[in-house]
C-alpha cells in the first residue's frame, strides 16, 4: 500500500509541475526549435561533406544519404599545402588570442582601477571603434602593411586582429575588474602583495572567465578571416590560411561542392575543441563579473 501511494503521490507532483508551469515548458520548447534550426546549416554542411558527388548535385536533395563516402575528405587532405594551410591559422588564432587577452588585461585594469586625464574618451573611442566596419578599413591597413612592408607575412594577419578583438575584450574585462571589490586589493597591500603580484595571483584569476569569454570570440574571428587573408597575402601562398583552401574546390565552372563542405567540416572541428575545452568558464564568463 505505501508503494501505490508513493507511486501515486510521484504521479501527481509531477503533474503539478508541468501544469504549474506551461510557460516554462513552452521555453524549453521554443528553446529546442531555435537550436534546431541553428544546428541544421551544421548537420546539412557535414552530411554534404559525406555524400558522393551525384547526390550532391542532384535536383532532389535529401536530409540523409545512404552511400556515405570520404572521397570529399580525401581530396581535401590531398591537396599539397592544406597542412600548411592548417598550421598557419593555428599559429594566427593562437596569437592572436594571447596577445590580446593579455593587452586586454592590462588595459582594463588601468582605466578601471586609475584615474587620470580622458580616461572616457579613451573609453568612448574603444566602443566607437567597435563600431566601424571592417570592411571599410581593409584598404586603408593594406597601405599600411605595405608601408611596413608585412604585406605577405602572418603579421599582416595578426596585427589586425589584435586591434579589431582588443575594443570588445577591453569594454568586457573592464566590468570583470570593476566587480572585484577595491576591499580585496587593499587588503592585499596591507599584507606585503605587491601590484604585479596582486595583479597576476589576484586579480587575474577572478577576470579568468571574462578572458575566456573574450578569447572564444578573438579565436573565431581569427580563425575563419577571409577578408584579410585575400587582402594581405598576394603572392607568397604559402602564408595563406585554412579559408584560402576553399578556393582551391571553388571554381565559378565547375565547383567542387563536396570539398567545399569537407573542408568547412575541417574548419569547425577546431572551434569545437575550443569550445569544449572551455565551455564551463565560457558561461560563467558570460554570465557576469564578480560581486561583492
């Protein structure tokens, strides 16, 4: 008898909950739709990738295929220099996120913690720089990478990106340095610490998800760039990166849909990884700054 009614009082609270609250299971629902259809350019780019050329091409496509294949994946890893391809956007995107997460630390600690002459306009140029296309400085750094004669080199990449990621990661880590409560810092002091090693055992520990957060979105940038790749290297393919590899399956004639989609399939792999490996100080990082 006390099981039927333990079974039966189960029975009901769960009824309670789902009566109790529709809106939120309509959330969750909707919240499954919207990843659905984010995910489906995913899943139709990866099954592409596996399809053999004929059902590719087909005026009938179809949501699956039932004669899977590597041959888009071998001509992929066939070609000559994808490894080097590959190899500079990893040294690029690694670059590129360490320095800036590293500059971005600095610089918002300094217009957080001190005070000093147009320190809000210097802030105010950080967020209006956010706000000018990049498109619309790409001509103006090639003259300057000519002048500096980087045309060519990864540095014409890197440089860049640094200065593009550095507004958003400054305007970010600077709520993560403000949350940390001028207490702690003070008390610090008063126990020997001296600023660079409050600086660095201190207080960068506690802005560690806000650089992990801004990371993640330094790493993308870098790591799918087209714009720069085809504006900066001209002539030396050699310097070129993994978005450059797709216009070797690209042809205006006859493109190769299949190696295209293979090689995205490569280019998202990484990011994944990425993702993985940071994703829990990814959300504590995009939920907010410490609180007193």
């Amino acid at each position: 008898m006390s099981l039927v009614r333990q079974d039966g009082e189960s029975r009901v609270n769960l009824l309670r909950r789902f009566t109790r609250r529709p809106g939120r299971t309509a959330a969750e629902a909707t919240a499954l739709v919207v990843a659905a259809v984010v995910a489906f350019p995913l899943y139709w780019m990866v099954l592409s990738a596996f399809k053999p050329a004929g059902e590719i091409e087909s005026s009938e496509p179809r949501p699956w295929t039932l004669a899977p294949t590597l041959d888009s994946f071998r001509r992929v890893f066939g070609q000559q220099d994808f490894g080097r391809y590959f190899l500079n956007s990893v040294v690029v995107a690694v670059a590129v996120v360490i320095a800036s997460a590293f500059i971005a630390f600095l610089a918002a600690t300094a217009v957080t913690r001190f005070r000093f002459r147009l320190r809000t306009t210097l802030l105010i140029m950080f967020l209006v720089a956010q706000m000018v296309p990049v498109e619309a400085l790409t001509i103006p750094l090639f003259f300057v990478m000519r002048d500096l004669g980087q045309l060519n080199t990864l540095w014409s990449l890197i440089l860049p990106h640094i200065a593009f990621s550095l507004p958003f990661a400054i305007w970010m880590l600077r709520g993560f340095v403000k949350g940390v409560p001028e207490a702690l810092e003070e008390a610090a002091y008063m126990d020997g610490a001296s600023r660079a090693r409050f600086l660095w055992q201190i207080l960068f520990p506690l802005v560690l998800p806000g650089l992990v957060a801004t990371s993640v979105f330094s790493f993308i940038s870098a790591w799918n760039d087209f714009l720069f790749a085809k504006s900066f290297i001209i002539s030396d393919i050699s310097r070129s990166t993994l978005p450059m590899a797709l216009l070797v399956f690209y042809k205006p004639d006859d493109p190769d849909w299949g190696g295209v989609m293979a090689a995205s399939t490569v280019m998202t792999i990484p990011v994944l990884i990425f993702f993985v490996l940071v994703q829990r100080r990814l959300v504590s990082g995009l939920g907010g700054a410490v609180k007193d």
